[in-house]
C-alpha cells in the first residue's frame, strides 16, 4: 500500500524503497537453509506472495513452495523442489499452475483464493519429448498460459486445458519470462 517493491535475496524477502534504497526484512522462510535462495514468485490477488525456494547450486530437492501473508505468515505448501518456475494463476482465479524445472513438466493446481490454499495436482503441460525446461510463465486475459522454455528458443502458448496453442521462435536460446505490458495490457515483453 505504500508503494515500493518486495525483492526475494537469498537471506529472505525484503522491502525496498527505490528512492532510498533502504532494505527492511519482511520474513525469511528458511532461516535454517543457508544452502537455498528464492526463484520464481508471484501475488495472487489478495496479495499473498507464492513463491519457491532451491539449492543454490542446483544439486539437491532441497527447495519448497511457500504462501506468504501480507501479514507476514509463513505457509508452506510442498517441498522436493529443484528449480520452481512458472507460478502463475488462472484469470477465474481456480487454478495455480507451477514448474519444477528439470523435471520439464508444468503442474496445474486447483486453487481457492479465498482460503489461500491449493488442493490436487495434475500435469498440465509435458515438455519432455522437447527435452527444454519451463520457466517463467504469465497468464493472458483469454486464460491461456505463455511459457517461456528455457532451452527452447521459444514461448509456448497453452490453452486452459493445457493443448499447445501456439509457439513464438526467438533469437535466444534460454528465455527466462515473459509478461504483458503497455497501455492495453497487449504487449507481450
């Protein structure tokens, strides 16, 4: 509410005021695991934060999937986690879909905003025939799920019900996100 930013570093979340550059420790959920850092996150719209932890060195599950409240409660919700990526929400708000990178699957979760939780998980979309990795993903208003395969030279478009839709080849070999901006909302970066 007071406007600048939550930055996740590898000693937690913090606040940070872009016009000081002051830092205030928001939480840390882990603590205890000096081996792991924050990867992928995002607010659902009642502003918890989802976000997962990982190795540093990408060697070990060693990182989990956490919802944070605004009130600073720490939930977690599943560990095993390599490399999380892809933490984005259907526009109904039913659905929370999630990637453990290596694993080159993105998951589907049936989400309740209300109370905050997830419920049963399912393959949303495969990509190990590809043999690329889901990264960072953004939801369009027509709910369809762009993913950026990290490896893939690509953004894929998923349909709801996770059939590829449409694949954009770029100039990288390793994207890493994607979102929409601009005035609209109809500019995909």
């Amino acid at each position: 509410k007071s406007g600048g930013f939550v930055l996740a570093l590898d000693n937690g979340l913090h606040g940070f005021d872009p016009l000081t550059g002051k830092l205030d420790l928001l939480v840390h959920a882990e603590a205890d695991e000096a081996g792991n850092r924050y990867n992928d996150g995002r607010c659902d719209r009642r502003g918890r934060m989802w976000i997962g932890t990982m190795d540093i060195d990408i060697r070990r599950a060693s990182g989990s999937f956490y919802r944070i409240s605004a009130d600073r409660t720490v939930l977690r919700m599943f560990d095993g986690i390599t490399v999380p990526n892809s933490t984005a929400f259907s526009p109904d708000d039913r659905t929370l879909y999630f990637a453990d990178t290596p694993r080159h699957v993105i998951w589907a979760f049936d989400f309740n905003l209300h109370a905050g939780m997830i419920g049963d998980r399912r393959v949303f979309a495969d990509l190990t025939a590809r043999k690329t990795f889901p990264d960072g993903s953004c939801v369009d208003a027509e709910g369809f799920l762009w993913n950026a395969e990290y490896g893939g030279h690509r953004l894929t478009r998923y349909t709801p019900d996770g059939r590829t839709d449409r694949t954009i080849e770029l100039p990288v070999t390793n994207p890493t996100c994607c979102c929409f901006g601009g005035e609209k909302l109809d500019t995909l970066y």
